[in-house]
C-alpha cells in the first residue's frame, strides 16, 4: 500500500513540476501581449480540459511532458504570402504546412499578438522562463530538505562502545571466549558521552566524520575529552591497530587505529549558501548525465531485450523515478528520511528539466531560445552596416529537425518505459 502511495505522490510531484514549468512560459507571455489558446499537461486526448478567458487549461492523457500553444510561433515566409513557396527541396511540403497550420490560429484582431512579431530578447525571456521555473523549483527543495530537515551527518556523541575486538568484516557482534577489550571499553567510554576535543583538539557536535579519521591516524596513548552529565572528562586510551571502515567509503575496509567506539547520526540544518553549493554540484552531474546520454543506450537496449542488469546510474524514465519514490515510502526508515529522500528525488528530477530544455535543438524550448538571440545579433550586425531590419529568422526551416527530435525522444521514451517495467532500477534491495 505505502509502495502504490509512494509512486502517486511522486508522479503527481512530476505533474506539477511539468505545470510549473510551463506556467513560466504562460505567465511571461501574457506578460508581453503574446495570446495563449492552450495550457496543458500531458499530450495525446483530453480527458479534462476548463477554459477560462481565452486559454483553454487541461489535463492530456500521456503525462510526458507538457505545453502552452501561443499563436505566431512560425513568422510567415519572407516576402511570400501565406500558401505555398515557390521554393523546392525535400522539406518544402512539410515546412509549408507547419507554417500555414500556426497562420490558422490567428485571427485577424489578434494578428498584433503573435509571438513572433515580440523583440528577440521578449521571445528569449518567454522560452527561457519555463526552465528557469524548474530551477526555481529545484532551489526551493534544496531549500526545504537542507535548511528545513537537515543533511544527515555523523555526530561526536557516542551510540554505544564494543565491548571486545573484532576485525571491521566480522558477521558476528558476540564477544568470542578470550577476546581482549577495546580500547574504548577500557578507558570507561560510556553511551551518551559527548566528545569535544582529541588530544586537545576542539571538534564541533557535526564533526563525526572528522573524529574518525583523527581517532583512525592517531598513533600511541591518546586523551579524549567528553563532555558526561555536564562535566569534561578526560580519558586515556590507546587504540590498537585493527581493520577500519575508510572515512571516506565505509564500503571499504583499511589499516588503522582502533578504538571501539559508534557515533551517533543526526540531521544537520545547514545554511543557504550550502543550497547552492548541492544546486551547482547536481548541475554538474546531470549535465554530464545529459551529455552521457548517447553513450547509455547500448546498455539500456541490453538491460530490456538481453536481460542484461539495469545500471544504477544510468538514465530513468517518469515511471522508474516514480516506481522509486515508491521504493522509498515503502521502506521501514524514519518519516525524516523518506521525506528527504523524496525531495531529493524530485529536485534532481527539476534540475533535469532545467538543464535538458535548455539544449539547442527544436522543439525543445532551446530550440526557440537560439534562433531569437541569433535574430537579435543579425539585427545589431545588419543595423551597424546600415542595411535594412532582416527580420524574423525562419524557424520554420527547422521543423524537419524538430520532428526527427521528436521521433527520437519517442522511441527512447518508449525504450526507457519498458525498461523501468520489465527491468526497473532498485535502490533498495
């Protein structure tokens, strides 16, 4: 039940993301006179649409994306009227078409809306304002699970003290006959105890991490100093060398000092700037994602006709994140941590709507994006000659790579949505 729970809130989580988005595009439309016929999410059939004023909103039934239509995207020919080009070439009949099918949702007392007819910069500002929202988005839970929960990190308080040692791999926690005592046991560590400084040296309540590799490079007798019902204490103790869990992959084993103590995890609330230090480091990491896209599919064809194992790392459709934010609800963890997890999903899911947008190629919102600011740079060159205003760039003349986009982000759409059926990522195990 939590399982189903978790993949509806999350989907629903992607459907407003999708709306957010696009209410970018609608909001500064309207803003710059631009008429706005269609707001929806999802493509396919309408199963539920309202109109209110002359936009009509509504929900489609293949929740895969979403768009606002604003009439005028396509200009007109240069200097043709609307119908056929006396032009030729393999395209022609297609780019035709797609430039009187946008001229037919003008009506004569809104030809001064159209969009094309906006100053570069006004159309820049338009497509670049539903990504822009996405990454406003992505801020706001960053915002909530870094300043609001916190970032779960290792504590200076000590969880409990091992009674004998055993090497770092052992599967067993029972103290075998004649096993010697920790070092920590020794001492008279108890649960509770607060450590503030090692041989002098102050660490803060979140600096568990820290702790452990100071206790793990510590060499001889050393002094810990804990803070116990109000009161310092200082006790002796002498860590013995042991296989250790590395500070850094505790997946990893390594040689080191040993004193047999755990410590303690809690969520630590951090500040702003840490927010847009997470917001620049999964930048990076979808990005690279993004650019690594090409070099995936080989590995996804394998994983849904081969059988070969899904990569962890590799790309997720809608219905493989949201089969994780099932994932995530059903696991017996504290409500803190699904919480954090879920907004973590969701923000990544926001960066990747930000980041992909923006690419350069039609009918992605870059895809407009590019050719209104190479338009405003032909008109500055063209004005700094004194010749006359170019005009409109054609963006027509690129509606045979839009639908060849399409096709692609179709088939790997559908490639991705067997995959996270028939072979879907687990993060849990």
């Amino acid at each position: 039940m939590m399982f189903v729970l978790g993949i509806l809130i999350f989907f629903v989580g992607i459907l407003i993301s999708v709306a957010w988005h696009e209410l970018g595009h609608f909001v500064t439309a309207r803003w710059f006179g631009i008429k706005v016929p269609e707001f929806m999410v999802g493509f396919g059939k309408t199963i539920w649409s309202v109109k209110r004023g002359e936009t009509e909103y509504g929900l489609k039934a293949i929740p895969l994306g979403g768009y606002i239509r604003m009439i005028g995207m396509i200009p007109p020919a240069p200097g043709e009227t609307l119908g056929r080009s006396r032009r030729s070439g393999p395209f022609q009949g297609m780019i035709d078409d797609v430039r009187a099918q946008s001229q037919l949702d003008v009506r004569p007392e809104d030809a001064h809306r159209q969009f094309y007819l906006r100053a570069p910069w006004k159309r820049i500002v338009v497509m670049a304002a539903g990504p822009i929202m996405n990454l406003i988005l992505a801020v706001v839970l960053f915002a909530i699970l870094l300043m609001g929960i916190g970032q779960f990190n290792g504590t200076t308080t000590v969880s409990a003290v091992s009674e004998c040692v055993l090497p770092a791999d052992s599967t067993t926690q029972t103290c075998p006959v004649g096993a010697p005592p920790t070092p920590a046991a020794l001492a008279g560590f108890r649960a509770g105890d607060e450590i503030v400084a090692l041989n002098g040296q102050p660490f803060e309540r979140f600096g568990g991490d820290d702790l452990r590799a100071a206790i793990q490079r510590s060499s001889g007798p050393i002094t810990v100093t804990v803070l116990r019902d109000g009161q310092r204490l200082d006790l002796a103790a002498t860590p013995i060398s042991n296989l250790v869990s590395s500070v850094d992959d505790p997946s990893t084993l390594v040689q080191g000092s040993f004193l047999g103590i755990g410590l303690v995890s809690d969520y630590e609330r951090l500040g702003l700037g840490a927010v847009f230090v997470e917001i620049g480091d999964v930048v990076g990491r979808t990005g690279q994602a993004i650019a690594e896209l090409p070099s995936r599919v080989p590995s996804l064809f394998g994983s849904v006709f081969l059988g070969e194992e899904r990569d962890v790392d590799g790309p997720i459709g809608i219905v493989g994140v949201s089969r994780i934010g099932g994932e995530v609800l059903a696991q017996e963890i504290p409500f803190v941590a699904e919480a954090s997890l879920l907004l973590m999903l969701l923000a990544s899911v926001n960066i990747s709507l930000f980041l992909f947008n923006l690419l350069p190629i039609p009918p992605l919102d870059g895809g407009q994006i590019f050719p209104a600011a190479w338009e405003a740079v032909k008109k500055r060159i063209w004005k700094l000659r004194g010749k006359p205003d170019p005009g409109p760039v054609d963006v027509a003349r690129l509606m045979p790579v839009a639908y060849v986009v399409a096709m692609v982000f179709i088939v790997w759409s559908g490639l991705l949505l067997v995959a996270d059926v028939i072979n879907p990522v687990r993060l849990f195990q």
